[in-house]
C-alpha cells in the first residue's frame, strides 16, 4: 500500500509532504519493521516509490517505509532554513510511532538513502547510533565535507567551479552549511564516526557505488577509512552510474539485508 500526504511539522512549523509504503498483509504482534528512506537533492517525497520498484519490494515484506521530504537541505539543520535533521531524526520518528504499529526496537529500525539522502542516512546513523541499527547508503555525497568545504572556499567563484557544481547546488550548500563555510564537526561523516569508535552501539553499515559514478573514489575511500576504524561495513561495486537503475539495485540489496535481521 502507498499513502501520500502532508503532515504538520512543529519543528519545521510548516506542512511537509510524506509518502508511506507499507507491505500488503503481513501483521506483526511486536510491530512493523520501519525504514525512513532519504531521497536525493533533486528528489521529494514521492522520489524512492515512484522511481524505484520500492513499493513491490514493500508488498512482500514486514517493513514500513517512511519518505519525507527535506527540499535541498542536506539534512541539516540549515544555517539558513529550516531545522530538517532535528525533523528527521526526532520528530517525524515520534508521529510515525504515534499513528503506525512500529517497533520500538532499534535493531528493528534503519535509514537509507541515495546521493544526498546518502550523506543523510550516514549523518542520521552515526549521530544516532542508539536510534538505527541500519544505514543503507548509496553513491552518497559529501563524504568528506571538510574538504568540500575547503574546496568552496577556494574556488567558490571560479567559473569552471561554478559550472562543474552549478549555482543551484553551490547556493544549497551556501544555505545549509553557512556563508561563511566554518566546518562544524556534526555535519562531517567521518568525525560522526570517530566519536562512536569505541561506543558499544554501532549501526550495521551498507554502502555501495557504481563504478562509472562521479561519487565513485569518493565512496570507495570511505568505506576503506570506515574498515580501518573497525566499523561493520559492507561496501560493493558494480557496472553502473548515478542513477536509478543502479539505486534500485542497491535498494532491493540493502533491504534483503534488513529483512533477515532479527
């Protein structure tokens, strides 16, 4: 079953747009499993149901899917805008339990995303480990925001910067991460994950990126970092680009890894 709608958001004070994508029959005594799904910086709500075959792969199983939607925010809580990662992560788990038999389970809880929603589902895993016990993310991007933050710094108005990023993106980033571009700990992937080196809570981690995707040796690299860090990570390659043919993949893959925890 898919639900389409708004709800109102007391910590964006606005309505924003949520798809729910439930499995047909299956009836769980403990409750559903639950995946929040982050779409992409050209996404919405609707993005992972209508370009993915996410609602099939929903039908047969025992997971509720949850879409929000957070425009172009990189699932910050936005220097100029609106609270999302604060939306994300606290308020829209608390209406989505409120009204859905979820489970309150945490290994019963996880978070993916492609591209932005990437970046997003690592943020939301590693800032919160006691809250997912699964991040799927795909060909993400911003994996090593410190140096794209030094990167904008530098070359910020050159035009070969501004054609290669566009103004759009560049003026997205601007938005979410502050004019002035000071790197803040909370918004890098990687120093998410070196505070919980050592913590006794970790999520299980699956990544994965094409191997003609311009996000590539950045996805690769990372998850080589996150091995060495000794986190549970699975990253895997294939033949593909930064698209949906090969998010869908990666999506039906992470989801079978979902259902059989558990």
């Amino acid at each position: 079953m898919i639900v389409r709608g708004n709800v109102f958001s007391k910590t964006l004070e606005m309505d924003t747009g949520i798809t729910i994508v439930t499995p047909n029959e299956f009836k769980p005594e403990g409750g559903y499993k639950v995946a929040y799904l982050l779409h992409g910086i050209c996404g919405n709500n609707g993005t992972w149901s209508d370009y993915t075959m996410l609602p099939f792969y929903a039908s047969h199983g025992k997971t509720i899917y949850i879409l929000p939607e957070v425009g172009r925010s990189f699932y910050a809580d936005m220097k100029y805008g609106f609270k999302y990662f604060t939306y994300v992560t606290e308020e829209l788990p608390a209406i989505c339990k409120s009204v859905f038999n979820i489970s309150a389970k945490r290994e019963h809880t996880a978070v993916i995303g492609g591209s932005m929603g990437g970046y997003g589902a690592l943020k939301c895993a590693l800032a919160k480990p006691e809250q997912y016990g699964l991040c799927g993310a795909f060909s993400s991007a911003c994996l090593f925001i410190k140096e794209d933050i030094d990167e904008h710094k530098k070359n910020g108005s050159e035009p070969w910067f501004v054609e290669m990023y566009g103004e759009k993106t560049i003026e997205d980033f601007l938005l979410a991460f502050g004019m002035e571009l000071e790197w803040n700990p909370k918004d890098d992937i990687l120093e998410l994950a070196k505070g919980i080196q050592d913590h006794g809570v970790q999520p299980m981690i699956y990544t994965a990126c094409g191997t003609e995707d311009y996000f590539h040796k950045d996805n690769l690299r990372f998850s080589e970092e996150m091995k060495q860090m000794n986190f549970n990570i699975t990253y895997e390659e294939w033949q593909g680009k930064h698209d949906f043919p090969f998010f869908n993949e990666a999506l039906r893959r992470v989801i079978e890894k979902f259902e059989a925890e558990e």
